[in-house]
C-alpha cells in the first residue's frame, strides 16, 4: 500500500527557494545557472549552445 503525506497550503503562505540557493556554495550555484540556461536554449532554438563567434590567433611578424 502506497501511502503518501501531502501538505496543502495557499501560495502566499510558501516558503522561497531563496534560503535553499543561499545555502549552496557559489559554484553549485553557478552549475545549476548554466544548466538551467543550456535547457533555455535547447528548448527555445531546438540547437545545443555554443559560441557565436570562432576567434583565431594571428602571429605578427616582427618589424624590421
């Protein structure tokens, strides 16, 4: 038998995720914003993030 508790309370009455995300270390905090972003933009745009632009680096020669 599967037995479940559940809470019932009206939306004003919740508690925030704040104190929870205030917990976490700044690093997790930032993983969980670059995951929530990648799935943003796989969502909306059906493609995987990446770079926009592809940047190379030249060698100049030396003047004489």
């Amino acid at each position: 038998m599967n037995k479940q508790a559940i809470k019932k309370s009206k939306i004003q009455e919740q508690e925030t995720d704040f104190k929870f995300w205030q917990t976490q270390s700044y690093e997790a905090r930032l993983e969980a914003l670059e995951q929530i972003r990648t799935d943003y933009i796989l969502w909306k745009y059906h493609v995987e993030p990446r770079f926009q632009r592809i940047y190379r680096v030249v060698k100049l020669k030396d003047k004489p």
